[in-house]
C-alpha cells in the first residue's frame, strides 16, 4: 500500500500539514522497514514459549501460548496521522487482532484517503476506518472491545481510558508532555544545538517526542545560543516564510493561537524567531531567560518554540525535571558516564536518549511508550506484537501424577501439613 501511494501520501500530508515531501515521505515509508521486520520475526514471536521449570512439573508441560487478544481499536491523532495508524496496525495483524482504525477528523485529507485504500490492501472483514470526530467515537467507545489502542493527548486520553474501564477493556496509551533536553558542560555543545533545533523543528514541533524545552548548564550557555544561531542560519538561509525554505504550517488556527499565547505570555527574551504569518503560520522561535514558572513552562508547547532555562549543574536540571510530570522521552548531551548513570537511576520517563533526539525510535527493538503522566504500554517491534496479545499459560497434569497430590485432599492432617506447607518452611534460604 505504502510503495504504492507514496505520492498520494505525500500530496495528503502536504495538504493537511504543509509537510515538506522530504519529512512526509520519510515519515510515510517507514511503514516499510516495521512491517516487514514484523513479517521476518511474526514465527519466532508466535512460537509457544516453554518456561524452564523445576524437574518434577515438566510432565506437566507448562506454556505459554500468544493468542491474539481479539478485536482491537486504534484511535490516532493528526500530528502524525498516516503512521500513527499504520504502526500499532503491524502489532494488530502481526497479533491476529481484526481491527477498526480511527484516523484524526482534525487530518481530513489523510483521513480520507486511508479509508479509500484499507479495502484495496487487506480484507475488509477484517480491517476497517471508521472516521468521524467525538460523536462518531463515542459511537464506537459504547461497543465492546478486546483492545483500545489510544495515541493523542492526556485530557483525551482519560476520556478514553474512563470508556473502556467500563467494559474492564485493556488499553494502551500513548500520550505526550514535556520531554526536557539537558545540555552538559562536558558535550561537544554545536552538536546539541544542531541536533536538538533540527528536532524541536520537524513537523514543526508538533511531535510527541519533540524536545519541549532545554536545560543548559550556565558555563556553557552562551557557548549553546551561539550554536543554535548558527544551526538556525544554516538551515533556513532565507526568511522563514519563502516557499523555498519549506517550513510548514500549525494544524489549525486554534493551535496556533494557543501557542501564540504562550509565547506572547513569556517572561523569556526571544534571540530569534518569533515571527508570525496569518493564523497558521509560526517561525522557528528560541526563547531565552526562562524561568520555571514561565507560561512556556506551563504545557507541552506542540509547536517550534524552544524555550532555554539557565541551570547550575545537572543535578540542578534533575531536580526541576523531578517536578514535572513524568515526560514521554528525557534527552541529555553529555559524554560523562558519571552523569548518564545518576540520570539513569535518578529520574523518571518513557525513553532516555543520550546525544541525540528521536534516535530510540529508530530501533524497532525497544518498546516505545510512556511512563506515569505520559502514558502506559509500549508498541514498536515485538511490543506491538505483546500489546496484541494474550499470554496464556497452559499446563496438562496428567493422571499419572496424582501420587503427588496425596496431601493435599481432605481430611488435613497433620502429617499431609508436615509434608505440604512444612516442606516450604524448612527450605534452606541460600546465604547471599
Ligand atoms: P486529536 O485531537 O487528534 O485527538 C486524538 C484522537 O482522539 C482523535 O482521533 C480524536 O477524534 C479523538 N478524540 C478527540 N476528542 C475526543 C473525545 N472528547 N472523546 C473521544 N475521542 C476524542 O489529537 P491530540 O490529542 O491533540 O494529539 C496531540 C497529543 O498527542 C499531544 O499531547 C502529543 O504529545 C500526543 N501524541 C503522543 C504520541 C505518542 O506516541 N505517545 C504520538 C503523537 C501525539
């Protein structure tokens, strides 16, 4: 389907985005690569697992069987509206769930065209978009599911979950919120800053996992503004808005006045950006002097302003990131293994990525997902299969096994308790 429609994915992409066709088709054949490690790996993921158990219970043959979890819901967001559809699918067929996809209404033309190519590519008995907005979802919320697999944001998400704790439906979700950025005084800091603008710009920050605000610690700051000045001169020559510089739009002009509103609130000095054309249109912006308590720091942006707090040492950023919600991903610049392991253990998220931005997504075998107030569940690779899926143990004791069974009918005695519960009081506890 995707090698197929490129065009037709990038044209609705652009139409509903602006997305440059570099990001559209990118972001669009990635499909690729998931679907067919999903295809090579679908055996060995399926195949019943054996534990390794103790000698007197193998006649048991204890297993675990996957088992598809029965019929699933996707319901994705506009942000990403093709793939956010299409990659948790991987996990629905590859698990054997037959599923209905609901796109974003709020992404009408790439809605539209999923709906026209499902029944072309798999079997509409099995696969179908539903599109609609809330009246339409609530539609679907009042069935019953055997899975509900939500992306978009946590105020929506609760609505989700509150749905399907009605019918005790499992779910998955996958929702956003500040993922911080801490550059260290020991990292080569032009890379961060290339790294880190070129990341907070893609889709125009309307991402999930997009770097949502910076942590830089003070010794090295000017040294980092400086850099981000020149990564911004280098990749938009020309003014932001010319057409050659392809920089797209903000999904609507209700977003875009919400983030407009932000920046106008901020406390913070812009070094550069700030721009604004008609109700859709918002430049590359960095904003610095932020404090804590700034309006930029209130919600997740969702759009290309990056805002930069000044902090001594990182164990000062760790301690203004242990106040925030738990964040979707956790970027941190830095080469001392000293400071990546107090990250490690000392603070919380879905991902951490060390040096770099979006990098996790690329290994299709590391779940994806959020932590606390960014979600729970995770997809991706063999994730997307177990999130599909149901674990079912199987054993089979067989008559000849009853021997074993001796103590534990009635009437209790006081030797069958010696030997059943007596046995597990006397076991030995290895010394450590
Ligand atoms: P959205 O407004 O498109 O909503 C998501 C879905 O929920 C849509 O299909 C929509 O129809 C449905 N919906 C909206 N209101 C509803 C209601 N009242 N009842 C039932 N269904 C409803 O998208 P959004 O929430 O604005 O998406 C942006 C958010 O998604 C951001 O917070 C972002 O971080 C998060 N996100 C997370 C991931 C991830 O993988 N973790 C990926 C992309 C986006």
């Amino acid at each position: 389907m995707i090698q197929d429609n490129i065009e037709s994915f990038e044209q609705a992409l652009f139409a509903d985005l602006g997305k440059p066709r570099w990001e559209a088709g990118g972001e669009v054949a990635n499909i690729i690569p998931a679907s067919l490690h999903a295809a090579s790996q679908l055996e060995e993921w399926a195949a019943p697992e054996k534990p390794q158990v103790q000698e007197w219970l193998q006649s048991w043959d204890p297993t675990v069987y996957s088992v598809p979890k029965g019929v699933a819901l996707i319901i994705a967001p506009w942000n990403f509206p093709i793939v956010l559809c299409l990659l948790p699918l991987i996990g629905a067929i590859s698990a054997g769930c037959p599923t209905v996809v609901k796109p974003s209404e709020t992404t009408p033309t790439c809605s539209a065209l999923l709906a026209t190519l499902f029944p072309k590519y798999l079997d509409p008995e099995a696969y179908a978009v539903v599109n609609g907005a809330v009246e339409e979802t609530n539609v679907l919320l009042a069935n019953r599911w055997d899975h509900i697999f939500f992306t978009g944001g946590g105020n929506i998400g609760k609505i989700i979950a509150a749905a399907a704790a009605q019918k005790l439906t499992p779910i998955t979700l996958e929702l956003g919120g500040k993922s911080p950025v801490i550059v260290a005084e020991d990292c080569d800091v032009e890379l961060a800053a290339k790294r880190i603008l070129w990341g907070k710009t893609q889709n125009c920050g309307q991402l999930c996992v997009a770097p949502d605000h910076v942590y830089v610690v003070r010794s090295v700051a000017p040294a980092f503004i400086a850099a981000l000045k020149k990564a911004y001169a280098t990749f938009w020559p020309k003014p932001i808005f010319s057409p050659e510089m392809e920089w797209g739009k903000m999904i609507n002009s209700r977003h875009h006045a919400r983030v407009k509103k932000l920046l106008d609130r901020s406390k913070g000095t812009i070094i550069i950006g700030g721009e604004v054309e008609g109700d859709q249109r918002i430049s590359p912006t960095i904003v610095t002097n932020v404090q804590p308590d700034d309006s930029l720091m209130e919600e997740e942006i969702f759009g290309p302003i990056l805002p930069v707090l000044e902090v001594e040492n990182t164990d000062d950023a760790i301690k203004h990131i242990a106040a925030l919600p738990s964040p979707l991903v956790l970027y941190a610049f830095t080469d001392s293994s000293k400071t990546k392991d107090k990250l490690l253990q000392q603070t919380r998220s879905g991902s951490i990525v060390f040096n770099d931005v979006y990098s996790q997504m690329s290994v299709q075998q590391l779940p994806f997902g959020g932590f606390g107030e960014s979600g729970y569940g995770a997809y991706f690779g063999k994730a997307s299969f177990d999130t599909f899926s149901h674990r079912r143990p199987f054993v089979n004791v067989q008559p000849s096994a009853e021997p074993l069974f001796a103590a534990r009918y009635r009437p209790y005695t006081e030797q069958a308790y010696n030997v059943a519960v007596g046995g597990m009081l006397r076991t030995k506890i290895p010394s450590a």
